[in-house]
C-alpha cells in the first residue's frame, strides 16, 4: 500500500543509520529522503520544518511524523508487528524492553556526551545518569545476562543500541568490554546492517563530492 511507506530523513554515517536498520529488519516499505549534512541541508528551512532541531533521523508514516531515535524505535516496531521487534502490550517483556530504550536516551547518551566532552556530570543526586562508571557497568551486567535486551528475542531495542555500540567503541568513546563486543557483532553481521552500511559508504562519498565540488565552483 503506498500509505504505508514510511519516508525517513536520513543522513551517512549519523544516528539515522539505526532507523533504516529497522526498517529493514521490519521488512516495512520506505523511501529516503537524504540529506547532505556536510552542505547543511539539515539546516535548510525545508528540513526545519520537519524537525526545528536540524537532527535526524525523523519519519513520516501516514499522517504522523516522529523525531528522535527512541520515538522512532517505538513507532516503527509497533507499526509493523508482523516482523516480532516489539513485545506487545501486556507481554512480560514489554517492560524491559521500553525500559532500555528509554535508558539509552536518558542515562546512555548524556553520559557517553558528558564523558567525551569532559564535562563534569553533577552530583549523582542530580545527574539523570548518576556517573559513567555505574551506568555502563548496568549495561554490561544486563547483556552478561541474556543474549538481548529482552532476553532470548531481538528486538528494535538491540537495534537501536547494537548500531550505537558498534560506532561508540570504533571511536573509543565507550571502553571495550567482551560482552559488549559480542553483542554488537550479534547486530552489525546482520544483512540489514550490511544494506546501510554499503548504502551510508556510498552516499557519504557523494556528499563529499558534492560539497568540494561546490567549493571549487564559488572559489
């Protein structure tokens, strides 16, 4: 059904890259709308529209459009069921599941932020994460547990953190930790992964192209 596609904004090599995982992995019909960051697109009056804060990924699904990851996580495995990324309301495992998306917006992010930027984190009492140490050592106990985030199944949850895990440690922005390493190979030797890769390897070239070559058209 044409209704159904789900437009993503997307951009190489940006936190977008999780969501076009997901869409494959749901197997749902969508198309990208690309964005060259690199030339500032995200920052077009266009792009403002769909999201004033100038970040991807957003969707359009019918007549909804979603920012942010999370959101986005949540909307798109409750919107194609058939594809089993999302323990259904009143499933025992809908509760973790929500809970570690949840947790890598508010606990993860910020922290792995705070921690790359050198930027003290407050009081433990004030800190939504209350210090790095004790949240990553959460995270690495929950996955030393349990093949996935909610337990025996994948999920849009392991997505969403597989395809963040996987480029926070190339960059040594998390430490490497066996566990951790293990899991994110679960994620990144899956098709759906090598389909955005290749696609983010070859637009990403594009973008570059197109910005040197504007750079030499203006000077």
């Amino acid at each position: 059904m044409t209704d159904d596609i789900v437009t993503l904004f997307h951009s190489p090599q940006s936190r977008s890259g999780a969501a076009l995982v997901l869409l494959e992995e749901l197997g749902a019909p969508y198309k990208l709308h690309v964005l060259n960051m690199k030339a500032g697109e995200q920052r077009g009056p266009e792009y403002l529209a769909v999201n004033p804060m100038g970040k991807v990924p957003a969707i359009r699904h019918r007549d909804a459009l979603v920012t942010e990851q999370v959101a986005i996580s949540i909307y798109l495995a409750d919107a194609f069921p058939g594809a089993g990324l999302a323990p259904a309301i009143g499933d025992a495992e809908r509760g973790a599941y929500l809970r570690w998306l949840v947790f890598y917006a508010a606990c993860f992010e910020p922290a792995v932020s705070d921690r790359a930027m050198k930027r003290e984190a407050g009081s433990a009492q004030s800190s939504p994460y209350g210090d790095f140490d004790t949240m990553y050592e959460t995270l690495v106990q929950h996955l030393s547990r349990q093949p996935f985030f909610t337990g025996e199944r994948l999920s849009a949850a392991d997505i969403l953190w597989g395809t963040a895990l996987h480029w926070m440690t190339m960059f040594g922005l998390v430490p490497e930790r066996p566990v951790i390493t293990d899991f994110i190979q679960k994620i990144v030797s899956r098709p759906s992964y090598r389909v955005m890769m290749d696609l983010d390897e070859k637009l990403a070239a594009e973008h570059q192209a197109a910005v040197v070559a504007a750079a030499e058209a203006a000077g």
